[in-house]
C-alpha cells in the first residue's frame, strides 16, 4: 500500500477576479452558499455540470447532501477542467504564483492551499 505524502498539495480552481472576496471573507464557499448567501462572483465550469451537482448527484457518504453543497478541490496541478478552459477562445492571460511555482492561465487561476483547511 503507498503511504500518503506528508504534507500533500490542495488545489482549487477560480476565476482570478474572485481572489479579493475569498481573501476578504476569508472562506471558499460551495455553490450552494454562494446561491444562498446572494454572493456575486465569476462563475466557471459548465453550467449543466454544476446544476446536476446542486440538485441531483448525491454524496452518498454524507445521506441527504448533493455534490453542489462541497467546494471542489483537487489533489494533482492538473485538471480536466482546466484542460477544457485552456482550450476555449479566451484571449486574457495572467501569471499567479501562490506559495510556489508560476502558473500562467486564462484568466482562471488555480490556488495551492497550504496548512490547515476550515471545513465549518
């Protein structure tokens, strides 16, 4: 059995306009309590794809939650995602670096988290 890292690498995927309200608010919320809270922010990911996670994929660890009630993370600096986003028509590019190395994107930028996750 392979041992987990020690200190494994978080991602999560946003658009670079939405980093001044997480830092302000200090939280990333999950679709469902940004719905809820009337909170204004720029959306990506397909909007079929995130309606099916709010009202019909249930996380069947947690009974009576939906998928949209979770913030999305990732384990690994790639995604499929972002694969689907480089390859769309956006002519605006940005360079981010957060705690590590340079990562220049359209203008959706993906956030390494180090430390400790609030998960209330």
């Amino acid at each position: 059995m392979t041992t987990p890292p020690q200190h494994p690498k978080i991602y999560h995927i946003t658009h670079v306009d939405n980093i001044p309200a997480i830092i302000r608010h200090g939280y990333i919320f999950s679709d469902a309590k940004r719905i809820a809270y009337g909170l204004d922010c720029n959306i990506i990911g397909m909007s079929t794809i995130k309606q099916r996670r709010l009202e019909e994929i249930e996380v069947t660890c947690h009974a009576g939650t939906k998928v949209g009630e979770y913030v999305p993370f990732y384990f690994c600096p790639r995604s499929i995602m972002l694969y689907i986003l480089h390859r769309g028509n956006i002519r605006i590019s940005i360079t981010l670096r957060v705690n590590g190395p340079s990562y220049t994107c359209r203008p959706i930028c993906k956030l390494r988290l180090n430390g400790l996750i609030n998960t209330t």
